[in-house]
C-alpha cells in the first residue's frame, strides 16, 4: 500500500527536479558567446578597416605628391637650364610650375587632414581594442561560474534521480499514475499536508472520518481540490 509520506517526498524531489532542469536550460542557454562579445569583435573589426582605408588614403596622397614634386623639378630644370629662350615657351613653363606648386599645396593640405584622420582611426582602435579585452574577461569569469553551475546542477539532477529510483517501488503504480495526473492538474502540486486540520492545498476543513482514515495510513484525497492530503 502507498504511503501518503512517499508521494509527499516524491513531489518534493519531483519539485527540485523541476526548478533545477529549468536552470540547467538557462545555464546552458548563456555558455557560449554572447551578444556583447560579437559586438565587441565587430566593432573592433570595424575600426580596423577605418584604419586600413586611412592608411591607404595617406600612402595615395604621398605618391601623388611626390609625383608632382618630380614634375615640378623638371619643370624647373627646363626653366633654368637657358635651353628655353621663347618668351611665350618660358612664361608657359612659369605658369605650369605655379599651377604645380598650388597643387602641391592643396594635396599637402589633404595630406595633414588624412593623417589627423589616422591618428583618430588609431584612437578609436586602441579604445575598441580596450572594450573587447574587458568584455573578454568579464566573459571569461562569466563561463567559468556558468560551468561550475552546470556541473553542480547535474550532479544534483543525478542525486534527484537516484533517490526518485529508491522512492518509486514503494509507490503503487495505479498511485503513481493519479499522483502525476494531480501534479499535471494542479499547478505540480498534488501532495499537501494537513495543516490545523485543513487541506494545505485549498485551505477547507477535512472531514472527522478522511482524519480518521489517514491516521489509519490510508491514502486520502481532499473532498474539495482533491489533491492527496498527509500528516504534517
Ligand atoms: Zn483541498
């Protein structure tokens, strides 16, 4: 026959079951990366390509200067060299080196501008850079708490088990089957104790006779709610 006392402690460890298995799944649910992690990365990532086309800009802008530069020299080289002696052919060469000069004024001016650019691409890296290594470790702690939690949950879960296995050939099975159809029903509670001769459960008095009855070790039910009522 069921003792009421063996439901009573069943739904106890069926209880914790419960609880610890809805954890386990939020553990397990936050391992791995998380949103803040990718963020970091991307942004990181992002600055990194800020950078490269900054740096690119600056090495373009060197070239074209230095090209400029050159045609300027040979420009001068012809003016100076008294090989041109047309007026006309002179004053052209005058107004080509001064054009080039302007030119090569205005790329310096691009010049400074890339390179201030470089500097603050190279600043917001070193910040990214910073961020992604303090999400990292926060990360990282953040892991190793969730793994040890893992592992105590599912030592726990294989202890409910365990004890569940031991509890359940005292059960009578057509018990156990109304016991799991209460549990299902009644919000997981199926079990209650009497409390000052009232059904834990709903609170209603229980009867002089169910009394009498679970104090001769009967299983019984309350007439109201009709959960299994035991001795506190
Ligand atoms: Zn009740």
């Amino acid at each position: 026959m069921t003792k009421g006392i063996d439901l009573y402690h069943l739904q106890c460890l069926d209880s914790e079951n419960d609880t610890r298995q809805r954890r386990l799944k939020e553990v397990q649910a936050a391992l791995g990366e998380n949103k803040a992690l990718q963020q970091a990365r991307s942004t990181l990532e992002s600055t990194h390509t800020q950078i490269r086309k900054s740096k690119v800009r600056q090495h373009d802008l060197e070239l074209e200067i230095q090209g400029v530069s050159d045609e300027t020299t040979r420009f001068e080289q012809q003016l100076y060299s008294g090989a041109v002696k047309n007026p006309k052919e002179l004053a052209d060469l005058q107004a080509k080196i001064a054009s080039l000069k302007r030119r090569r004024q205005n790329l310096e001016d691009d010049l400074l501008e890339a390179m201030i650019e470089l500097e603050e691409a190279e600043s917001t890296h070193s910040q990214a850079q910073k961020h992604l290594d303090e999400t990292q470790v926060h990360w990282e702690a953040q892991q190793a708490d969730l793994l040890a939690e893992q592992e105590t949950l599912q030592e726990k879960l294989t202890e409910i088990e365990q004890a569940q296995a031991g509890l359940l050939p005292k059960i009578d099975p057509g018990d156990l089957a109304t016991y799991r159809a209460l549990r299902h029903g009644k919000g997981g509670l199926a079990v209650v104790q009497m409390q000052s001769g009232s059904c834990g459960g709903c609170g209603i008095t229980i009867s002089p006779s169910l009394k009498w009855r679970l104090r001769q070790g009967e299983l019984i039910y309350c007439g109201n709610c009709e959960r299994i009522i035991v001795q506190a």
